[in-house]
C-alpha cells in the first residue's frame, strides 16, 4: 500500500499515469507492478531534467552558555535531499593542554532531530552517528582528504584548512576555531530518491532541530569517559570553553521537476511513502561471557548498524576487539545468521571507508541484503563482553533504515534502554 502524502498524490495529479483500463472499459487501480514501474520512470525523470539547487536557510552565531538548541524551518520548496550544517566554534582554553577525543569535532552536535511534514520523525541521533553513515556512504572518512605523494608534480592536498573539517590533535592555550561540516540526509542519494520530501506545501510545518554541545559537554576531564567529549584535558586543573558557535545550514533540493502531459509534476510516489531513517539510542547492563540482545525493531529495513562498546575507564578505551568475544545476529527461533571474533566488523570498515573508525566503534554492514524485519520478524544483535564490564559501560547504538510511512502505525519501537 503507499502512504500519506504519495497515496493522495496518486489519487489526484497523477491519476491519470497510474490508472489502466479493466476490462469493463473502467479506469481500474494500478498493480503494484505498474507503481513501481512508474515511481522508477519518474524518479529517472527528476534525476535527469529538475534543477539541483542549494541555498542557505540558516545561519547563527550565538554563545552555548545562553543556547544550545536550533529550530530550523526548512524553504518550502521542491523535492528536498538533505541539509548541510556548517559549524564553526570558537575555543579557548585556559591552562594545560586538551587532546581531541576519539570522535572530536562530531560531538559539536549532541543530537539532530528531523521532523517531516506528517509529524514522522526520521532523524533522531547524533553527530558522531551523522558524521559515521555520511563517512560511510562517501566511501572515505567525510571530507577528509586524500594522501598525495610528496613528489606529486602538481599541488594537490589540503588547501582549504581553515573552513571544512579541522580541529587540532592538541588544543593549547592559544585556542581555535574548529570546523565540522555535516550532511543530514532525507533522501538516500540524489540518484536513488527513497526518503525525498516534497515541500511544495501548503498548511504542513517541518523542522530541522540540532542540540550543540555546551562547554562542559566539549570538554572533560582526563579522567572522564571522552566518548560524546569533543576534547579531553590532559591533566588536572585544565579550564576551558566554547565562546561562540556560528551555525549555516544549507538545503539541498530539486525543482522545477518534469511535468506529464496535463503538466502535472512527476513525483515518485514510492520513494516519496519510504522514510530513509538515522535513529540511535543506548543500552546498559552488559555482563561478562553473556550474550546481550540488541534488537531490532519491527517493519523496517536495516541499512548498517554502528555500535560504539563505551567499556572506557580511567578515560582510556581498551585495545579495540580485546573486550568483546563475539558479535551475533540471530532471528527470533535463535537462528544464527553470522556469527564471528570481535575484530571482523573492521573488515568492513576497510573495505568501506579504506580505514578504520575510531576506536570502540564496530559497523556492520546490511546495505547489499538489508535486515528485513518486514520479511523476517524479530532479529537481534547479540554483543558478547568478554573481560571487565567496567562500571558504566554502554552500547551507544546507530540505526541507518528505511521505512514505509503507513507501517510506522503498528510498529513496535526501538530499544530505548536498559538490559535490550
């Protein structure tokens, strides 16, 4: 069935591309064959010929000791992919020196949340989790740049190192300003539409809402667990603060979409009722040599998993893989469909982003053959400790999925906590 926004669309505009006859000589519904055929003709069509704009809809400059959180209306307008957020901080550090933490810059943003114009909301997480599926989908760490040989005859590198991506390995009294640059996706790509929103609206709201990190929140002790920290002191006694943020969001849409012969807009229907989703929460209570249930939730299709084992204490992280035995994904009959050492999800990673992630991340890649809980019920990712279970520790846990709006109605959650 299509949902919400594409069954009206398909009801009205575009009946006429949709509708056959029977053979009573009536107009009969489409198969579900004929929609998906048009959804792909339409969406090749928009690809094609609609114009790709960006513009500013944003920017800030404001202090995180008088405000933290952002309310942004997206421009009404078109088929909206995605938001760019440009953050820019200033920092100041009083004595000592601050070393950046395992996932640094990404920790500017404590959480994004996406709510669409049917009240969905389709991005609820966080910077590190953003920053981890946009280095994912680029097949490299985002917006790094390429190693050049030195000899290289032409000067290819890092020329702009002062606007996209850089916050010093060691932060000293003199301060910076740090850079990190996000991209919050609606659609999956601008070639493959699912997740797309139409915004030519009239009486419907959405908003982008981004939560920033305060001073305390960047900032923290050597001792301290560093994970959501953007830099950790590296002694007693260090003082330091973010002065200012100046936050830009870009969108980044297309418009003036092909028309049919009526001169309505082509609009793919399907990719328009799919919902393309970046969730995350975090779980506790893990316990040595036992098996610890991760599960996944109901009528969604799982596109990776990332999981940060937070097992940190005294402010280290352990040598990655030396404090799980193995990871696990079984279905509800406890059917094992892999089951390997703690070190194999970095062979995804390599073969991915050509690199590792930071340590105490795993990714788990399900983009070629996703998990299906539509098709296959209930299914868990098992995580197995092995060693200390420190006091504290956590699974903060990344969903990347996509979902059809009409079967959001009577799904049962995402685990939002606790022992699974």
């Amino acid at each position: 069935m299509l949902g919400g926004v594409a069954a009206a669309l398909v009801s009205s505009a575009n009946a006429s591309d949709y509708a056959y006859m029977s053979s009573t000589g009536q107009a009969a519904a489409p198969t579900a064959a004929q929609v998906k055929a048009a959804n792909l003709a339409n969406r090749q069509a928009i690809v094609q010929s609609a114009m790709k704009k960006q513009q500013q809809v944003f920017s800030q400059t404001f202090s995180p000791a008088s405000q933290t959180v952002l309310n942004i209306q997206p421009r009404y307008a078109g088929l909206i992919l995605g938001f760019y957020v440009d953050v820019a901080a200033t920092l100041t550090l009083g004595t000592n020196n601050a070393l950046r933490t395992q996932f640094g810059a990404a920790n500017f943003i404590q959480q994004v949340v996406f709510t669409d114009l049917s009240n969905n909301t389709r991005i609820q997480t966080t910077g590190w989790h953003l920053n981890a599926i946009n280095s994912v989908k680029a097949q490299r760490p985002y917006q790094a740049v390429m190693s050049i040989n030195s000899d290289y005859p032409v000067g290819y590198g890092e020329v702009f190192t002062a606007n996209i991506a850089t916050a010093p390995a060691t932060l000293t009294t003199a301060g910076a300003t740090v850079h990190m640059l996000f991209w919050v996706p609606l659609a999956y790509s601008e070639v493959d539409l699912r997740g797309a929103m139409w915004a030519s609206v009239v009486n419907a709201t959405a908003q982008l809402q981004l939560t920033m990190a305060t001073s305390a929140q960047a900032f923290v002790a050597h001792t301290a667990d560093p994970t959501m920290a953007v830099y950790q002191y590296d002694a007693t006694g260090a003082t330091g603060a973010i002065t200012s943020y100046t936050v830009t969001v870009h969108q980044v849409y297309y418009d003036q979409l092909p028309t049919d012969k009526n001169g309505y807009q082509l609009l793919p229907v399907i990719d328009l009722s799919t919902l393309y989703m970046l969730q995350n929460t975090t779980v506790s209570g893990m316990v040595t040599g036992q098996d610890y249930p991760i599960p996944y939730a109901n009528f969604r299709s799982f596109l990776s998993t990332i999981v940060i084992y937070d097992n940190q204490t005294g402010g280290a992280y352990n040598t990655a893989g030396t404090d799980i035995n193995y990871w696990n994904l079984q279905t509800a009959n406890f059917t094992p469909i892999f089951k390997y050492p703690s070190w194999f999800p970095g062979v995804f990673a390599r073969d991915t982003i050509g690199t590792d992630f930071p340590l105490g991340m795993y990714y788990f890649d399900s983009r070629k053959k996703p998990i299906n809980t539509i098709q296959f019920g209930n299914q868990q990712l098992i995580l197995n400790p092995t060693g200390t279970v420190n006091t504290g520790a956590a699974a903060l846990v990344g969903w990347e999925m996509f979902a059809i709006t009409n079967s959001l109605v009577g799904a049962a959650s995402l685990a939002g906590g606790g022992n699974g």
